[in-house]
C-alpha cells in the first residue's frame, strides 16, 4: 500500500493567522488527493480533495495544493478560527483498494 | 438518519471475550471500510469490501480479527479472544464509488475497552 508521512505532528497559531500542513506519499500513481477534519469522539469528515489533473483548489478558507513530481500535498487554512481546532488528515490514494492515511495533525487554534 | 450508523458506541468487555461491532453503511455505498484508532493516533486500516467481490483483509492485525458483509450492506467486526491492545475505538467507512477514488463517509465509531 501507499506509504504517507504527514507533517507537522502538533500545530499551534494564533486565530487568524494562516496554518499550513503537508502530506508527502509514495506511489506515483496515485491520483486522489483528500484532506480529513476530525472533531473530538467524531469520525473524520472530508473537507476538500483535488485530483491528478489540477495543481490547486480553494473552498473559502481553506485550500489544497498539489505537486505530483515532489508527490507532495498541502493543506492550507487561512484566517484561523477556533473551530478550526481539530485533527487533520491526509489520504492520497489512487492505486491500492485500502485508502491509507497519514498519522494526523493535531491543530490547535488560540483565539 | 442518512449518515453511516455504528454499533454499540461503547463496549467494555473482559479480557479473552469475543466482542461483534456492527455497522450499517449509507443505502447504495458499494464501498465499505473498517479502520481502528488508537487513543491519540491516527487511523489504521483494517479491511476493505467492494461490492461482491473477495474482501481485502491486508490489514487485520491477527487472526482473531474477522469481518463479514452480508448482502452488500451491513457489515459486523468480530475479534475473538480480545487482548488489552485491541482497546481503540473502531470507525466504519463507505464509499459510493469504491476504488479508493472518492469521499469517505465515517461513522461516529465503537469504542472498544478491554479489561
């Protein structure tokens, strides 16, 4: 399966500063690029995805960036808002039947 | 309700007793995922059905654990013998499109205590 690294582990801002958090993955092949918001004693839902053919997608605050040759992508959210706070996930997949996902990230948002 | 339905939310058993986790996907979901959560960590693939065809079991972690999907919908995780370590909370996932191509949707998860 895809082996996924998701960085940082912890991040912590101030509200209203902008949070940036990256997924570097395996397997060139994959195509199908999701980011994961999950609340506490909730499962995790999707917040935005791109796939292969697109380099960049925004929804409001926050954004996906792609960068197949590096097979890299990042998650970005600006604005911060306490309800930001949660923990973030990445699951690029495309190959594989399993959707593998990173170990997570634990933002906190200060307001 | 619309969304992925889990059972129970809580279990708490004994050490060696078999314990069943049900779940119940989103009507016309071919694509069904079972993953286990450790306290604090992040989410480890279990098995994974995809319509009728021979499930992909790569990542139960022993032999005790099982799964089944009857009829293409609902799905029950068996682990048998439970050890301290099976403690997680347990979350189910479908997917209308299957392929590891498209949204997740997850349940709110079991949460599984071993004494």
């Amino acid at each position: 399966g895809e082996n996924v690294e998701q960085h940082p582990s912890t991040l912590s801002v101030q509200e209203g500063d902008s949070a940036v958090i990256k997924c570097t993955y395996s397997d060139s092949a994959s195509n199908y690029f999701p980011w994961y918001k999950q609340e506490l004693g909730k499962g995790p839902q999707l917040i935005i995805d791109i796939r292969s053919n697109v380099g960049e997608k925004k929804d409001q605050r926050i954004a996906v960036t792609l960068n197949k040759t590096a097979k890299h992508f990042s998650l970005h959210i600006t604005e911060t808002q306490p309800e930001d706070s949660a923990v973030y996930f990445c699951a690029p997949s495309g190959r594989y039947n399993d959707m593998r996902f990173g170990a997570g990230t634990r933002l906190t948002v200060k307001p | 309700g619309a969304g992925v339905s889990q059972s129970p939310s809580n279990k708490v058993t004994e050490k060696g007793k078999d314990v069943e986790l049900r779940c119940d996907p989103i009507s016309g979901h071919t694509a069904l995922y079972w993953y286990r959560q450790s306290l604090g960590q992040g989410l480890e693939f279990l098995i994974y059905f995809q319509g009728n065809s021979a499930p992909d079991k790569s990542g139960l972690p022993s032999d005790r654990f099982s799964a089944e999907r009857t009829g293409g919908s609902v799905s029950t995780l068996t682990i048998q013998r439970t050890q301290q370590e099976d403690s997680a909370v347990y979350l189910c996932a479908s997917s209308l499109s299957g392929q590891a191509t498209g949204e997740l949707f997850f349940g709110e998860g079991s949460r599984l205590t071993v004494l």
